[in-house]
C-alpha cells in the first residue's frame, strides 16, 4: 500500500524563530469518507446492506461514550481500544484536590488491534505527493525543484516508490 506524503519546510528547533529551516515528509490527507460512502464500500461484495452497517455504527457511536464515562476501556473487535486520559495538578493535601479546576487536558486515546496495525504497516510505501513552500503547493519534489532552478529532469528524480529499508 503507498501512501502519500508531501514535504514542508519547518524550523529544525520551533523555540529558536530564524534558526535552521529542514524539509519534513508529513502525510498528504484526503478528505474523509462520507458514513454512507464508507459503510457502502465496506459492505461491497457481502451479503449485510449498507444500512445495517451504519445503524450498527450508530449504537456503537451511542455505546463508547456511556462507556468511558463508567471509566471502562472500550474494544471495538478488529479495530482498536478507545480510553480516556488525562493530566492533573496535584496537592499535598487530599482535601484540597478540586477536580473541575485540577483535571486538565482530558483526551480519548485509541491503541489499534494488533492485526489491524499489522495490516496497514506491514507492506507501507511511500510515494511523492508534492511540496508546500511558502504558501505554494508543487505537485512533486522534481516540480519544485525546476521552478525554483535547481533542477530540471525527472530521471533519478526520486519520484519512484521508496520501500522501508531500502527495498
């Protein structure tokens, strides 16, 4: 599975303004699927209508908050754990822990399912999505790289697929 990335010129130390600038591979985001798009593309070649998906999908969306509310860790079976987290202050004294100014920065963590981290992962490859410089999108790194006159010929380019490890 390839997946798109595009480079972005950040600041090396985001503290220090004017310090070193390095290009950084982040992932190039497409829009997200509609409920209806995704449960009809997952149901695609089985037998469960695409509705029923999606009203499976619903309770599910109605279930995990009651439960994380009850302080339980939710498993959704093939995809992942869903649990709540958070910083607190803390005192000395028990008796002057406040939870409603105290509690800070809550947030739902997700730790995918084993197989499903493998299924994405293991055949990863990245390919080209283009370059974001100063406020202008190039359509690839070789795309840049003319327009700015360092460069000019796709060969060698680096526009093909680059594997993990080399491969």
């Amino acid at each position: 599975m390839a997946v798109s990335y595009k480079l972005i010129q950040k600041n090396s130390t985001p503290s220090t303004p004017g310090g070193t600038k390095k290009w950084y591979a982040v992932p190039k985001s497409a829009a997200a699927q509609t409920g209806k798009q995704m449960t009809k593309a997952a149901t695609e070649n089985t037998t469960l209508a695409p509705i029923e998906m999606e009203a499976a999908m619903d309770l599910l969306a109605k279930y995990v908050p009651q439960q994380i509310a009850q302080g339980h860790t939710v498993h959704i079976p093939g995809v992942g754990y869903l649990r709540l987290s958070f910083k607190s202050e803390g005192v000395e004294n028990i008796k002057d822990f406040n939870p409603s100014t105290m509690i800070k920065e809550p947030k739902l963590v997700f730790k995918p399912d084993e197989a499903l981290r493998t299924s994405i992962l293991q055949n990863l490859a990245y390919e080209d999505g283009g370059v974001l410089a100063d406020g202008v999108t190039y359509a690839s790194r070789p795309a840049y790289l003319k327009a700015v006159g360092e460069g000019g010929t796709e060969e060698g380019s680096g526009e093909e697929e680059e594997r993990p490890g080399g491969l």
